[in-house]
C-alpha cells in the first residue's frame, strides 16, 4: 500500500514538471523482415518494449493496406478529375 502511495505522489509530482527526455535507438533483428531500429523514450515511467516478428508483419500489413487504399483513392480521384474537367 505504501509503495503504491509512493508511486502516485512521484507520478503526480512529475506530470506538474515540463522535462525533455532523450531516447535511445534501439535495433532488433527479426527473421523475414530484416532489420528493425526503434527509438525508446527515456521517460522514467515508459517501460522497456521490444519487437517481435508478429509486430513486423502486423506493421508490413498495415503499410501494404494503406499503399493500396492511397493508389486506389489517387486513381478514383484524377478520373473525377478528369471527367470534371472534361465536361466544362
């Protein structure tokens, strides 16, 4: 009870405080994937992260889907266009 007192008042104590913190780069490598760098935050409270392949595929995914929809909505968007254009 006590340690979680602590915790809070030290929490609450540097929300009141602005401090810049730095970070370090941090380089995981991951099969399939390849090299992967990440820059982890030297807040006191931010925990250590790692990167896992799931992580990678989860993030290579997610970049594949938002390439597609970007030339999907380029394509739709200079036809408008041009038909726009077209009709004046």
């Amino acid at each position: 009870m006590l340690d979680f007192i602590n915790t809070f008042f030290k929490k609450r104590k540097e929300k009141r405080s602005f401090q810049e913190y730095g970070y370090d780069v941090k380089t995981f490598e991951i099969d399939n994937i390849g090299t992967v760098q990440y820059a982890q935050w030297k807040h006191p409270f931010e925990q250590q992260k790692s990167i896992t392949k799931s992580n990678g595929n989860f993030y290579k995914t997610l970049a594949k889907h938002f390439l597609n929809l970007y030339y999907i909505s380029s394509i739709y968007l200079s036809k408008t266009y041009s038909e726009i254009k077209s009709k004046n």
